[in-house]
C-alpha cells in the first residue's frame, strides 16, 4: 500500500515522508527522486501525471519517529507535495540526512543550531528562539534522554554524530503528545532503523585550527588509554580515600596520621604534572557503519551499527579578569592558557522489524564523551600587587547508555504506539587538581620574587583535589492510540506517558593544610614534590574536606501524564489540531546523610505540582501553496536537578564554578503564534511568523566574583514576556537553461532571520528565594537580583543564517557557503548591582564542499571544510558603557577538515 493511499485512511504513527530537500539527494547516477518520477510518469495517464516535486515515494523523506505521530499529517485532499514542513498540523522543522550532508557538520547541535530561530551555545547545548536550554526539549526517537552534564537538563547535542541520525525535527509549537516542559520547542532526533540494502560504509578524517594545530599547548601524561577516551586504575580512589568514602566519619575528626595517609596517596603525578608539547598533533577521526535487511515471509527484518571514535586538541589563551567595584574597575587580570584534548566514542545498534503494516524499532546507543583538560593562569591581584599562577588538570568523563523499544503497530484503522525503555547516563572526573603560587613582589619578603605556595588554607594557599561523580537512571513507557472516529473529519489520539528520574551526585574536595611554620622556600616546589611524603610527614601536613557540608545529594522527578487529542478537518483546507495534556510530577532534592554527626541536612527541594496544558493549531490552505496558521498554548518549565542541588560544580568549558538553590519553583508559559507559508515550485518556500510569551516565575542565573574566579547561582524572576518574528527562505533554481557545465546543477539558497524581544518584569514589592545553609529559603527583594526591562538570558536580538550552495542532480557534487550571526546575549545577570555578564557570537562563515568519485568501482565521497573563515573571535564580558571587562574572551581560529568514505 503507498503512503499517499495509507494518509488518506488513517492517521500514521512513523512513517517516511518526502521533503524539499530529500529532492536533493544525490549519488553517482540518478538521483532517487528523479527515478522515482520517471517510474511514476511512465505508468501514469494524462491526468494522473504528477510533476517530480511532488511525488511521495516510501524512500524519498526522513523517517521521523515521535510519540502519537500522527499529528505530523493533515489529510486535505489536495494534490500538492507531502512535505512534513507544509501537511504537519504544527510549525515544525525537519533536517533529512541529505540536508545535514549538505552543511557538512559533523554533529547534531551544529547542524539543526541552521533551523530557524536556533542558535548553539558553543557548548552543544540548542537555543529555540533566543530561551536557554530549559526552554528546549530533547528526544530520542520521540522519548527523553537523561543528561550526563550537571550543567544541562538535556544532553548536549553536539555528541550525537550526524553518521546515527536520519532526521531531526524541531516543532515549535506545542502539542498534547509531547511532555508539557515544552517552553520554547522540541528537538527530537530519529536513529536509523531499517535500510534499504546491505552496506558498509567507512570513514576517516583529519581536522585543525590555526590556533591549536602544530603549535604550542599544555599536557599531562595521565595513563596509556587516555588516547581512547577511558582510563585505568590510575584514576580510581586510593585505598586510604576509598576507606574514608566507606565511612562515616568526618575527615577533620580523624587523626593527624589517617589524615596524611590519604593525603600521600592522592599525590599522582602522571595526574598533575603539566608539560609542554611544542607541536600539537592534528585532530583525527574515524567511523564504520554497516547495515543489512533481509525478507522473511511478508516481514523484513533490518540490523543497523555503527561505532566512531574522535579525538580532537583545542588551545585557547583566555582573558579572564575579575571587577573590584560597580564601576568594573579590575580587580584581577589573568591569561588562562588552556588545552582541551576531547576524546568521543559512540556506537549504535539498531534493530527494526516490518511486518505487514506493523512496524518494531529496538535501538541501543552508546555515547562516551571526554574531556581531558590541562590550564595554566598567570596574573596579577591588583589589590595587593601579587602575581600569581595557577594550574589546573582535570578528567571529565561522560557516558550514556540508552535502550528503548518502540512498537508502531496498525490494526486497520486504529493505530497503538508503544514507546519504553531505560537509559543511564554517568558523569565521573577523579583528580581534579589545583593549584596556586604566589609571588608578593615585597621587597623585605625572603621569598618575594619567587612564586610560593605555603599549604596554608588559612591564607589562602590553594593546592586541593576534587573527586565527584554523577549517575543518573532513567525509566520510561508510554502508550498512545490513535483512530479516525469520523474518517477525513475528525481522528483522535489518547495517550499516557510514565518517567521515573532518579541521580546521585556527590562532591568531594580536599585542601592539603599546613600551619604558619611551613617554610616559604619548600613552598617553591613544584605541585608533585610539594607534596610529596616527605614533605608531608616532616611539615605536618594535613587534610582538610570542604565539601563535607553536603557531599551527596539524591534527585527524583516522577511524572505521570495523560493527554487526548484531536485532528478536525471540518472543510477541506482548514484544520485544527486541538488537545489537553495532564501531567502530575513530584520532584524532589535532598542531601544524603553521609557522616555521623553531619549538620544542615535541611536543603531540602520538594515540589509536587499538576497541570493541565492545552494547546491548539489551526492550518488554514488559504490558497494553492499559501497557508495560515495560528496557534496558543500553555506549558512548563521546571527546574534542573543541577540548579536546585546546594552544591558546587565547575564548567571546564568557562571555568566557572555553579550552586544551586533549593528554593526554585515551577515556570509556567502561555505561548501564542500566528505564521503565514507560502510554497512554489521544486520544493521552494517562504515564511513569516509572529511569536509572543508570557512567563510566570522564569529562572535566570545571576552571577558574582571572588579573586579569579565566577560563580553562577540562581533564582527565580517575577515575570518575563517574549515576543519576535521570523522570517525563512528555501529557494531551489535548476540552472538547465545556463548549459553547459550547468546543465545538471541546482542553486540552493537557505535564509532565515529571527527577531526577537524578551523584558523581565520586576516591580518594588515583588520577592524572590534563595537558599541559605542552617537558615534555609530566606525572602529577598526581586530587585536586588534583576533589573525591570532587562532581556531573558541566552536571548539574542537577532539570529540569521544563510546558505548559499550549487548542487549537481546527477551525480554528488556539492559546493555550499554557510554564514550565520547572533547578536549579543546576557549569559548571567549580575549580582550586586554589576551589569549582566554578555556574550557576542557574532558572525561566522563556513564553506563545505563535497565530491563523489568512484575508485574500482567502489564509491567514495571527499569533504572538505572550512569553518570560521572570518576569524570570528569568542567575547564574553561586563560592560558599563565607559568600562568594560573581559570574562572570558579568547581567540577561536580558522579550523579546516578533509575526511573521506567509502561505501560498499
């Protein structure tokens, strides 16, 4: 049965639906599209003939996977093309593995941050309309996904490979079928599931930037896996330490001795001495993906894997400086010299079953992600004349394993969709070391032109060593049903979704303590002889915990959640996509009693909220091509785990360190949106649209500064409004008329714009909570925190991309320009009455050129890219309008790939 016959009877639940830009899909002969036309106009009568661009095969669109999916179609009756983008009852976007091939990005966040409206963080996590990441919900083939950063609600984008995913969808507005923290939109992304024929495919690649590569940069040893992205006995608790996390005394009750004990053994030098590389290696990468699918009776059977490994070297040399007072007068001014090593490892097995019109999906993915991170900062502290420098070597490891289950079955017309599995996401970094030597530059100081560092906490000598790790499990089913209760008029899904959050975090960080007797001198070793055993034992050296108010803290979200929802199509050309969402969550945080005689166990987080949350969309078909439509909602945003645990954590990626606060409550979002779309020929449109916000209890982080360092706490604002526009251009020209070399080429020209407008609304008796140890959620004036009329974190005025590109019909070859800008964004609000802390993206142009040439036979496709050909630097700073500055700004470079594959 086609696909155009199965949308006129019943609503589908996944299916494959052309796009604009499956029509672009190229190998070495004719293109899929066109061989579907001239086998479709062979067969077809005067009447029945249908232009190419608007044919809908099986095999032409991205599979989309997404719970009660039958709300991507609208059953009009007309003629015209079955493009998601246009017959989706909601405003959706949708990147086909054609149209990620074309940018040549090499992970997901980069690739769909091109979508109307998004934009990257820089760090993998996705904006949707100028809304930081807790607007913005991530799915995997249409079920959540645990986060292995503290620092996100949602795992960063940037490590799915593009070689995993056949489609990424963004629906911006909302919808009863997907999960009510819906404040900006949804990205769901779809695996790979069932191929058409068996294949192997094989890639490497080789990449660097002109900052990094082949020249100078920082490194530890570690241990010999390091390279792979996993590590050996090197990195596991000592004895001693592991026999203190066993117990449950506080480590200042212990004795001198057992304290010194520990302290010998976290001494690692492979771990903490910095060496430099005078010529750092390029960065490489490389990848198999192999599938096959096979007819048993009327059933086919597919079996899909893949596995990637990447390992990639970035130096940054960072203008870190601090303010003394309002009027950013410095307080201190650093250069941080950083090299990240980042080692990615992923795999994907997949397994889908088609059985008569029965579809089954089992996909088991694993991610391992790694950041092995080597700093040295040398500056000054301009209010006492002291040059310091400090050092800093971390491992970061994070991992996700997802298992999940999908069944799309059909019994005639009604359709039932069962989605469940389990996913398990780890955050580990052992040995986080640091350390800081100061030189006083005093002239009646023994030791004052040479840097020192004494072991005394009391002054502030820093040498210290963190441990913390994170594991966070995730269960999750739902079950939707949908049935056309009267067929081409009204079809109706009900559906139920279950999701059990759970994670343990834990902190744990030592000083290494002496007394005012520590002879300045031997504080000029190096950090491994500093503390070294004899040293130790001869200074009485001990060790201090600073965590130990709240090392471990556990976090639960359960949510339970009903929906029903309904497709009228009352004349043909009108729909409306209507339904309420029902959702009862109860989320708690609390810390883990760990010592015997611990202390402020009161930080405790319980919220248990219910909500109804309707939504509705109506498509008018206003003319052949032209569309309206309008839609408004309500949904939530709640708290991320990280932001309501009291406990510190360091971003490597800004080197800022943030706390969580206990007291923050529920967002809630009424959202409204009218779009008008207009489509021409050769899968070619045109939109405009108009958005508008309201959110009760948004929360922003707020920021504020010790020496050199920043911490980010948070807290929720009275009131925010959003409102914009967008505007987006798709545009495909055949250039047959130019002959010649032309002949087979299309231009394609992509644009999008995004203007947007977000105030915060702060009046003089409004309140806000914040946490405090021993005393608990205290009252505090809103204004003392957030400034009436200021815009929303992470939002930017204006987000544009362009893409300029020339394609071949026939056969793969592709040339694109990729040019993208956002405008300044405030990343934290300032504490204290400091201005906001912002950020300037600023412009970026890319260039992507693929080729496809065939060697004995075997076809194999170049790529080479050219990324941030403008030099576009990384701005991150504090500006009164007379003094600015820098927080963290840095160099990013020209960085260039070449990568090859084959296919067999």
């Amino acid at each position: 049965m086609s696909i155009g016959k199965q949308l006129a009877g019943w609503l589908l639940i996944t299916t494959a639906l052309t796009t604009p830009g499956a029509a672009f899909a190229q190998d070495q002969g004719q293109s899929e599209a066109e061989a579907a036309a001239e086998e479709a106009m062979e067969g077809a009568g005067p009447d029945e003939t249908t232009p190419p661009d608007e044919l809908v095969t099986d095999d032409e669109g991205p599979d989309v996977s997404i719970p009660g999916g039958g709300n991507l179609i609208t059953v009009t009756g007309r003629r015209g093309p079955r493009d998601i983008t246009r017959s989706s009852t909601q405003v959706v976007s949708v990147l086909s593995t054609e149209d990620i091939a074309r940018t040549g990005d090499g992970d997901i966040a980069s690739a769909i941050s091109r979508v109307t409206g998004l934009s990257d963080n820089g760090d993998g996590r996705v904006f949707v309309r100028g809304l930081g990441d807790r607007y913005s919900l991530a799915l995997l083939n249409g079920l959540p996904l645990p986060s292995p950063n503290p620092l996100s609600r949602v795992v960063p984008l940037d490590i799915f490979p593009t070689d995993i995913v056949a489609s990424s969808l963004v629906q911006k507005t909302y919808s009863a079928n997907f999960p009510g923290e819906f404040g900006g939109g949804v990205i769901n992304l779809t695996t790979k599931a069932v191929p058409d024929e068996g294949f192997v495919k094989i890639g490497v690649g080789i990449s660097g930037d002109t900052i990094t590569t082949f020249s100078n940069s920082i490194q530890y040893y570690g241990s010999s896996l390091d390279k792979f992205g996993f590590s050996t006995a090197r990195r596991d608790a000592p004895p001693a330490l592991q026999a203190f996390f066993n117990g449950d005394t506080q480590l200042s009750d212990l004795p001198l001795a057992e304290q010194q004990a520990i302290a010998k053994q976290l001494n690692q030098p492979n771990l903490l001495l910095v060496q430099n590389v005078p010529e750092t290696q390029p960065n490489l990468s490389g990848g198999i993906t192999a599938g096959t699918a096979i007819d048993i009776g009327t059933a086919r059977l597919g079996v899909i894997a893949t596995a990637n490994l990447s390992n990639s070297f970035t130096t940054r040399i960072v203008t870190s400086q601090t303010p003394d007072d309002l009027d950013l007068n410095l307080r201190t001014d650093f250069t941080d010299f950083v090299s990240n090593n980042r080692i990615t490892a992923n795999a994907l097995l997949g397994f889908g079953l088609e059985l008569d019109e029965h579809r089954f999906r089992w996909t088991n993915l694993y991610i391992r992600d790694t950041l092995k991170q080597a700093v040295i900062s040398q500056g000054q502290n301009l209010q006492d004349g002291d040059d310091e420098i400090q050092q800093s070597t971390g491992w970061f490891e994070r991992q996700l394993i997802d298992s999940q289950f999908i069944a799309e079955l059909e019994f005639g017309d009604l359709g039932v969709d069962f989605r469940g599995g389990y996913a398990q996401t780890d955050r580990e970094s052992p040995y986080e070391y640091d350390f800081e030597y100061v030189r006083t530059n005093n002239v009646g100081d023994q030791t004052g032109d040479i840097f020192v560092n004494p072991l005394n906490r009391i002054r502030g000598d820093l040498a210290q060593v963190a441990f913390s790790d994170l594991t966070e499990k995730l269960w999750y089913g739902g079950l939707d049903i949908s049935y056309p209760v009267i067929p081409d008029l009204l079809s109706v899904t009900v559906g139920g979704a279950y999701s059990d959050t759970s994670r343990i975090s834990s902190f744990r960080q030592f000083l290494w303590d002496s007394d005012s007797d520590f002879p300045s001198g031997v504080g000029g070793l190096r950090p491994d002889l500093l503390l070294g055993d004899a040293i130790i034992e001869y200074f009485g050296v001990g060790l201090f915990e600073t965590s130990q108010t709240f090392p471990v803290f556990a976090a639960d979200l359960e949510i339970k959640a009903g929906y029903i929802k309904g497709n009228l199509t009352p004349v043909d050309g009108v729909s409306l996509d209507v339904g309420v969402r029902y959702e009862d969550a109860t989320q708690t945080v609390s810390p883990v009693q760990v010592f015997a005689n611990q202390q402020n166990l009161d930080s405790v987080t319980s919220l248990a909220n219910d909500y109804f949350l309707p939504g509705a969309t109506i498509t008018w078909e206003v003319a052949d091509g032209f569309q309206l439509r309008a839609s408004g909602s309500k949904t939530i945003a709640r708290p991320q785990f990280r932001e309501l645990i009291f406990q510190p954590y360091t971003d490597p990626e800004s080197n800022r360190t943030f706390v969580g606060n206990p007291a923050l409550q529920d967002s809630t979002l009424i959202n409204a949106e009218l779009r008008g779309e207009y489509y021409f020929g050769s899968g070619s449109r045109f939109a405009v649209a108009g958005f508008w916000k309201k959110i009760d209890n948004p929360i922003e982080p707020f920021s504020g500064f010790t020496d050199n360092s920043q911490t980010t706490q948070f807290a929720n604002a009275p009131e925010a409004t959003l409102w914009g526009g967008e505007a987006e251009l798709q545009w495909n020209y055949d250039l047959l008329d130019w002959g010649g070399w032309f002949e087979s080429k299309r231009a394609v020209v992509i644009a999008n714009y995004t203007y947007t407008q977000s105030k915060l609304k702060v009046g003089p008796d409004d309140e806000t909570f914040i946490f405090t140890p021993g005393v608990g959620s205290v009252p505090r004036p809103a204004s003392s925190f957030f400034f009436d009329g200021r815009p929303l974190t992470g939002q930017s005025d204006h987000i544009a991309n362009l893409q300029l590109g020339i394609e071949d019909m026939d056969r793969l070859q592709q040339a694109t320009f990729i040019m993208s800008y956002a405008s300044e964004r405030v990343t934290s609000r300032g504490a204290g009455g400091l201005p906001d802390i912002q950020e300037d993206p600023g412009f970026r142009l890319d260039f992507v050129v693929r080729q496809g040439i065939s060697i004995a036979k075997v076809p194999l496709e170049l790529k080479f890219e050219a990324r941030n050909l403008t030099g576009r630097d990384n701005f991150e700073y504090l500006s009164t309008g007379t003094n600015r500055i820098e927080i963290n700004s840095f160099e990013v470079g020209r960085s260039f790939s070449f990568s090859i594959s084959a296919e067999f």
